[in-house]
C-alpha cells in the first residue's frame, strides 16, 4: 500500500502522461497485479465513464481492494483473484489499456515476452500496454547502498535480474525493445524521480517501505552466503539510523 500510494503521487496520478480527452472513448481498463486496488481506484475515481478491473493471485488484496471500492462507493471499479502469470481469463481484444506496475518482482525475466503477448491479446487495436518499472535508488547513506547492491547481487545470482554484472535490475532498457519485438507501435517512454529525501512529502512512506523491504529480504543475502546474519542485522540497522539522519538524501 505504502509502495502504491507512493508511486501514484510520485508520477502525478494513475495517468499523468494523458490528457483527459483521451479518455473520452476509452470504456475497459486492466490493472494486473493490482495490490490492494490504489491504482485502480484512482483511475475509477477520475474516469467514472470507464470499467476499471484489477487482478492479483492474492485472495486478501482483492478482497480488501472490494472493499475499497465499496466505502468509496466506486461502481465502476471491479476486481478479480486470477493468477497474472497465467493466460489471463479475458476474451481477446477486451481493454483499451492494460497496465502493469512492479511486475519484475514476480516474472522471471524469460517469462516477459510470453506475458507481454498475453497482454498484447487482450488489448484492443489501437490501445496501450502501459507498464512501470523500477531500478535500484541512489542514496548518500553508505549502509543503504551497500544493502542494495547485496540485493541486486543476490537476484543476479538468482536469474531474477536483466543485469549483466549484477550492479542493477536491469528491466527497464528492456521494455521497449520488448514490446516493439511483439509489432508495437509508437512506443514510449517516460522518467520518474522519487526524492525521498528526509523532510519531503515521501519520506515518511519510503522509510516504512525500506524498513520493511529489506528485512523480508534478508533471507536472499543471508541463505545465499553473500553475508553473515549477524553482519546483516548490524547493517540492516544502521541503513536505519542514517536514513533517519536529517541530512538523508535518497
């Protein structure tokens, strides 16, 4: 939640890169991999002429996400348990846009352009494939950077990384040459940056996310011999205390 409310804000809205007229004739849009539903409540919320469907494997997010939906008394927000590494349960050529954030966190990097075809079968000619990535943030704390080049290094290790050395993610210079392989047209792209640094408007819900990401990611670094779990949690904590440092930067 705190990873999707940030998203959003940091890139202006659920579609800050379209002009409202644009959705004039728009009447189907998928969120897969939904989350608790913030994308797809957003986007319902602006454009209440559109269906917006959300989909996630996770029984508890919709569940929580259906719930959303009815306290915000949003009728045209709708959402699905199905699994999103699967061919989806949609007829061909059902959605005018099809969005996916985050999404290298749970496919595996020879599973994109099977996923990306699947995408590409239910969007109607003409729509758009529209898909947010991420990469490694840059940081003026010296534990913060060294837990993150230990993650990196252990999804390289892992065969979950686009990287050629390890140093990074990898994804994002991937997606345009992805999709165009499929016959894309006018493919696009467009940067984000998060300043997260202390005292600005994402702080607060980026240390939240840090603290707790990488404490659930401890078992990759630990289990796969890059670090001690003593030297991990002595690390851990003090990524912690500088990033809590007035003078953070991130």
């Amino acid at each position: 939640m705190l990873q999707d409310r940030q998203m959003t804000r940091g890139m202006g809205g659920p579609f800050s890169e379209r002009d409202r007229a644009e959705f004039d004739h728009m009447h189907d849009i998928l969120d897969v991999g939904c989350g608790p539903g913030g994308w797809v409540l957003d986007a319902a919320y602006e454009h209440p002429h559109i269906q917006v469907e959300g989909i996630d494997t996770s029984r508890v997010l919709i569940e929580y996400a259906r719930a959303s939906a009815r306290s915000q008394k949003l009728s045209n927000a709708h959402f699905t348990i199905m699994n999103v590494l699967q061919p989806l349960e949609f007829p061909d050529n059902a959605f005018d846009v099809v969005n996916a954030r985050m999404l290298s966190a749970v496919v595996l990097p020879d599973r994109w352009p099977l996923l990306l075809q699947e995408y590409l079968r239910i969007t109607r000619p003409g729509g758009t494939i529209r898909l947010t990535e991420w990469e490694i943030p840059i940081t003026n704390s010296a534990a913060y950077e060294q837990i993150s080049r230990l993650f990196v290094t252990a999804l390289y290790r892992m065969g979950r990384s686009f990287s050629p050395d390890g140093y990074h993610i990898g994804i994002i210079p991937m997606l345009g040459p992805f999709l165009r392989t499929l016959g894309c047209e006018d493919v696009r792209s467009k940067a984000h940056v998060f300043d997260f640094s202390f005292g600005t408007d994402n702080y607060a819900d980026a240390y939240q996310n840090v603290k707790t990401a990488y404490m659930q990611a401890k078992p990759l670094m630990t289990k796969g011999g890059l670090i001690s779990e003593e030297d991990y949690d002595m690390l851990y904590n003090r990524m912690l205390a500088e990033t809590s440092h007035p003078d953070f930067s991130g």
